[in-house]
C-alpha cells in the first residue's frame, strides 16, 4: 500500500472515529446533562496535556528528520569519495587508471540499483557492494607508484578510499528505524489521551464543534504520519535519494 494512500484513508478515519464517539456519546447522554457545565480543572488539565504532547511530538518529528538528513548526507559523503578516487587516479598509468575507474563505475552502478532496492525493501546492504568496495580499495592500496608523483597522489587515494568505506559503513547502519518500539508506544497513547480530552470538555454535535474536533484529530493523524514516513530514511516516501551518486556519475544513470 501507497505511504500516500496510508495518509489520505488514516486522516478521514480519524475524523469520522471523533464524529461517531460525538455523536453516540450525544444519544446516550442523560436529559440533564449540561454540556457547558466543565469544571474548570478539566479545561487546565486538557491544555496541559495538549501542550507536553505537542512538544513531544515535535521532538519526535525533529528526531526523525535530523536522522533522515544525516542519512543523506552519507550517501553524499560516499558519491564524493568515489567521485575523487575517479578523478585522482589521472596521474596513474592508463591500465591502473582504467581498471580503479571501472571498479568505481560497478561500485556506483550496483549501489544505485541493486542495493538500494535491498536497502528500501529489507533494509541492508548487499555482500555484493561489499565485494565491489573491497576490489576497489585493492586497486588503490596495491598500486606501487611508479614515480614521486605518483607517491603523492597514492596517500590521498587511500584516504578517499578510507572515507568512502566509513559512509557506506554509515548508510548501513541507518537504513532501520530509527524510533524505538517504546517510543511509538508513547506517541500513539498519547494520541489516544489528547483526543480522549477532547470529550473531557463535553463538546456538543454543532456543526463548528464536530469539525473542529475533526479536524484536531486528523492533525494528530497526518503528524504521526509524518514521523513514520520519515523513520525509515532510505525506505518511504520522504526518503534519502541516489541523486548524489547520478549527480557525480551521470553516465551510470543514462
């Protein structure tokens, strides 16, 4: 199912479950019930518990997009290193130059197909990419240099090598969620609690009052949305994307 389709079938469902409560709670309410008689410690409690959830659930939004963006800029740092290894390795003999160049196109291509399917569907990567790293690392490491310019450029390929090792390594360990069980727990209670409150105030079935309830609770829904489309940042819809690497390599994309 569409993340966009969860969003448009969970905000009316929200709705209607505050409407329908309303309303039933509206027919079986005694005759002398006064909906404006609310003590006044219900309206201070109510609005008490509507500001620490709103607070954290902008915690939790903040949360999620700070580990989405730094799940971006892994995938930026990576497409840099291999882009320089690509460009430095110029001063080598064409075979070596060639071959390391070669080894980075593979790299580059099974990441921005393969692997990055497996990561949005199972949420790793591939052995395959792995090996495609480690080959490209042993192109670099086990070239002699063949001149003083060539021994100048061998250290800063190591390290782009070194660095392009420590993204990947970083991407993988951000393709799960990164919200807690224990967490979602809190979020969705508290949901339940803030919209609960909402019949603590004894709203009545006008026409302003039901859509302003509705509305309140579909609010909750698409920010709890929010959160969960951002918690896993290489799989939904407000995702990490490969432009990095078909930005550095335009060729692999075409």
């Amino acid at each position: 199912m569409s993340e966009w389709l969860v969003l448009v079938l969970a905000m009316p469902a929200a709705c209607a479950v505050v409407v329908v409560i309303t309303l039933v709670r509206h027919r079986t309410a005694a005759e002398d019930d006064d909906p404006s008689d609310t003590p006044d410690v219900i309206e201070y409690m109510t609005m008490w518990i509507g500001v620490v959830y709103a607070i954290v659930l902008g915690l939790a939004i903040a949360g999620v997009w700070e580990a989405r963006v730094a799940a971006q800029d892994h995938v930026r740092a990576e497409a840099q290193a291999l882009h320089e290894i690509s460009e430095r390795v110029r001063v080598y003999p064409p075979d070596v130059r060639d071959r390391i160049r070669a080894d980075v196109n593979a790299y580059v291509g099974h990441v921005v197909t393969a692997e990055w399917k497996t990561t949005a569907d199972h949420r790793k990567v591939t052995a395959r990419g792995d090996q495609l790293l480690d080959r490209i690392r042993a192109d670099v490491t086990d070239h002699r240099p063949a001149s003083d310019f060539e021994a100048q450029a061998y250290q800063p390929l190591v390290d782009q090598v070194t660095a392009a090792d420590q993204a990947r390594a970083a991407r993988a360990g951000s393709t799960g969620a990164t919200m807690p069980g224990v967490v979602w727990f809190g979020l969705v209670a508290g949901a339940v609690v803030t919209i609960g409150m909402v019949f603590a105030l004894q709203i009545r079935r006008t026409t302003r009052e039901l859509v302003l309830a509705g509305l309140f609770s579909a609010l909750i829904a698409f920010l709890l949305f929010l959160i969960w489309d951002f918690d896993a940042p290489y799989s939904r819809g407000v995702s990490a994307s490969t432009a990095p690497f078909l930005d550095l390599f335009p060729h692999i994309g075409g």
